[in-house]
C-alpha cells in the first residue's frame, strides 16, 4: 500500500509540479487546473495558469463557486489527473510502475474527501489514480475515466 503521496510517491500528488493544457489553459500543476474549474467562465479559469498550488488554492477558496460545482468536481478531477498523466509521459510511466499497490493520500489537513486522514475518507483521489493506472497498464489509446464509474463515497 502507498498510503502517502509524498517523498518518491510526490509525483502522485495534485499539488507535484506537472506542466500540461487542460482544456486549452496551460496549468504547472493538478491542483491548479482544479481550483480554476470553480468558475464557470474560461477567462476567469486563465488566473491560475501561472500559480503554484499553494497559491491556487488559497484563490479557490476565495472565489463563488460555480453553480454545478458539487455534481461536476469529481468528473473534472478524473479528466485533469488523466491529462496530467497522459502529457507527461515520465509520470505515466511511474505511475503504471506503482503495479498493484492500492493508492491512498493520506494527509493531515482534513481531506476524507480527496484522501483519507489516520485511513478514514472516501480517498477519490487515490481511486482515481487508480482507475487510470488500469487503463494505462493495459496498454489503451483512448482513456476513458468515465463520469459514471463508481467511486467509493
């Protein structure tokens, strides 16, 4: 089990430094691409492709959240964790050769949504991750994470 994303399992992490477009905006980061998702507006989305994640998300948590937020997060979190993976191939790479091993961010800030704290949470982050290994393991050309797929709430 890799129950944290950090030291040699960094890379696993949203907050990782990983250039890659996501729907047209260059983003240096994961968190970033997903803090912008907040607005509704594409222009509004752009104020985040220069920012480390630390740096976005203290902006995401400034801004109004787009009306749909809470129905569509987890599909925007599968669609940017698979272009990050898919445009750094290097990543792709490590994260296949994770093989087996069940995918757990453990944190200590409170997140039981995205990860898990003392191993208590829905960990989506880490199923995600996951999911997509799968589907890269297997050699597929067209990766669908689809909306659909059952997380574990």
């Amino acid at each position: 089990m890799i129950n944290s994303f950090t030291n040699e399992y960094y890379f696993l992490s949203n907050y990782s430094n990983s250039d890659f477009v996501y729907d047209g905006i260059p983003y240096k980061n994961a968190e970033s691409a997903f803090q912008s998702q907040k607005y509704a507006n594409k222009e509004d989305r752009k104020q985040f492709s220069n920012l480390n994640s630390t740096e976005a998300r203290k902006l995401g948590r400034k801004i109004s959240l787009r009306k749909d937020w809470e129905s569509v997060k987890v599909n925007e979190m599968k669609k940017i964790v698979k272009e990050k993976f898919l445009q750094n191939p290097d990543l792709q790479k490590k994260l296949i050769e994770t093989n087996s091993e069940y995918l757990e961010e453990g944190n200590t800030w409170g997140d039981r949504l995205w990860g898990t704290v003392d191993g208590c949470g829905a960990n989506l982050l880490g199923q995600i991750l996951m999911e997509l290994r799968g589907q890269l393991a297997l050699g597929k050309q067209d990766i669908k994470i689809e909306p659909e797929s059952e997380l574990e709430l």
